[in-house]
C-alpha cells in the first residue's frame, strides 16, 4: 500500500473524529445557560463519555480532567495507525503533555499537598516511562526515577527553591520546560523535513516569543532577562524584528511588516489574536494538508481549544458574566 493510500485511512480517521466537535450553534446553547448544572446537562447531550457525570455534584475540574483525557483517547487511536514516522512525529509533538504530567508530581511533592493532583492517566498510554511515576513517595524517589529523563537537569535546579505566592519560580521553571520543549521539537521536525508541521510549530514560537515579550515588558519588569528566555528559533521573525520588539516598538508596527500582519486586524487583545490567528492556521492545515501530519497535529490544536472554549463558558457562566462577553471569548 502507497504511504498517500495509508495517510487516507488516517485521514477518513481523524475527519470522522473531528465531525463530533462542538460547532457555533452548541456553544451559544451552552452560553444560555444559568450554572454549571445545565451545562453539565448539554454536555452530557453532546459527549457520550461524559453521560455518567452527575450535574448535581460535578466540578469545573472534573470536566476538564475528562475533556483531556478524551483529546488523549484520540491520539492513542491515531497513532495505532500511522507509519513509524508518523508516530514519532506525534509523540515529539505531545511531549507537552508529558512535561506536565510530571510537573505536576513534581510539585504535589515539593508542595506536600496532601489532596491528590487531577492528573490525565491515560497519557501513559503513549509514554510508558512515566506509568510509575505516581508510585513516587518523596523528591528523593522522584529524582531516581527521571533521573534518565531530558528534563531532569532543570527539575534539580529548583529542588531547593521555594515556591510561595509572591515567587517567580514556578514562572520561570514552566519557562524553561517550555523552551526546551520548543527548541527540540523545532529542531526534530526540521530534520526530518517535516515542512508543513514546522510551519505550524515555527509560527507558534514566533508568536509565543512576541507575546511573551509583550507580556514581560507590560507585567514582570525584569527586562534584562527577557531575551535568554525566549525560544531561541526565528524561523519568519528575523534577529532585526525580535530586537525591535525589545527595544520596545509597538508589536503592531513589527507585525505589520511581517506575514503576521492578519495577526493585527483580529479583535481582542495581543493574546486573543495570536490565539485567532493560530486557530485560523490550524482550520487551514487540517483542511488543505489531507495527507501529512500537519493535519493531525491541527487536529490536536483545534480540539485543545474546544476545551478551553467549553472551560471559558463554564468560568463565564459561573461568575454571571455579560453573555456577549462570554461568546467573544470563543474561538472557533
């Protein structure tokens, strides 16, 4: 069978998968809702997976735990169908979810909490070297049991750091998980001459570098640091726009010149429309790139931000916010 003829069983796969979404029409109904109760109820209508959930007596986290692990279902249908190649591509791409899994151990242990952590479990369905890593009773233990792990290295350097309130650390440890995660994933994709999956993670480490420039310069003001924290890739942001942005020229006047202009001309603010302008990519990619995994990984992209839709309704619904307000909040 030709690899084109195999990609069009994942693709027949992943569109049957995508056709469950939530569409506009069910997002407004879920917005007319008075509390978490009637939308647990819709819910409940729309996903099969969640029709054990009693509306009575079910939390924000509950959903969103059972949302995740459903976006993980998928993945481990999908990759029980691609090539070895393909496989690869995926579990590099998910990595993320990795990362997080084993954050959250991290501080469950480092913070002594004593309620246990809502963590995606099934995910050890795709990476199996972390099954056991819930089995670890102390920092001690856990250390031993990443210890061949990559990201081991940046977990020990915060082994004695204090994670309060007023503390930046856990900032800057999720900071640094993330570039390394960007950087190897960029740098694995463009060796393997995955064109289409690297624009997709090239663009978001454009993007993710100017909004967190923004946001260092607006919030943190420790501006000397910004530049060694971000992803180290340009890929269409040259060296010349980056040092503009820190130099401190307005993003929309960078923007404008680059192909991130139709970042600007999105409604809300920087981080709404990067968020739009990405969503509008990932539509484009799972439509037009039938045949490769930039169509998976759009796939995975859109249904995260299903979730995240489904969550900001909850939230907004929750604290009685102006219905209009909730439904600008959606993107789709």
């Amino acid at each position: 069978m030709s690899d084109l003829k195999k990609f069009a069983h994942v693709n027949a796969k992943v569109k049957g998968m995508y056709g469950k979404k939530i569409n506009n029409d069910d997002y407004l109904e879920l917005i007319k809702q008075t509390d978490l109760e009637e939308i647990v109820i819709k819910l409940k209508e729309k996903f099969e997976y969640l029709k054990n959930l009693n509306e009575n007596n079910t939390t924000r986290e509950q959903i969103e735990l059972l949302l995740k692990m459903d976006l993980i279902n998928d993945v481990v249908k999908i990759e029980k169908i691609l090539d070895d190649n393909s496989k690869k591509i995926l579990k590099l791409y998910m990595e993320k979810y990795k990362i997080e899994y084993i954050k959250n151990r991290y501080m469950y242990l480092m913070l002594g909490k004593k309620q246990e952590i809502n963590k995606i479990r099934n995910l050890s369905e795709l990476y199996k070297e972390i099954d056991e890593i819930d089995s670890c009773r102390n920092l001690q233990e856990f250390f031993e049991f990443i210890k061949d792990i990559k990201y081991n290295k940046i977990f020990l350097k915060y082994n004695s750091v204090y994670f309060g309130p007023e503390n930046k650390s856990l900032f800057k440890l999720e900071n640094e998980l993330e570039k390394i995660y960007f950087e190897d994933l960029y740098k694995d994709i463009k060796k393997m001459k995955e064109n289409n999956v690297r624009d997709i993670i090239g663009k978001q480490i454009d993007l993710f570098n100017v909004l967190w420039i923004y946001r260092s310069q607006k919030y943190y003001g420790y501006s000397s640091e910004i530049k060694e924290n971000l992803i180290q890739v340009n890929y269409k942001l040259d060296e010349k726009e980056i040092n503009e942005l820190l130099s401190g020229k307005n993003y929309q006047d960078v923007l404008k010149k680059t192909i991130y202009v139709k970042v600007i001309e999105f409604e809300g603010n920087l981080e709404e429309k990067i968020i739009k302008y990405l969503n509008t990519l990932y539509i484009k990619k799972f439509k037009t790139d039938m045949f490769d995994m930039s169509m998976v990984i759009s796939y995975i992209e859109l249904k995260e931000q299903q979730i995240k839709n489904i969550i900001n309704i909850i939230e907004g619904v929750r604290y009685d916010m102006n219905r209009q307000d909730i439904q600008k909040k959606i993107v789709y």
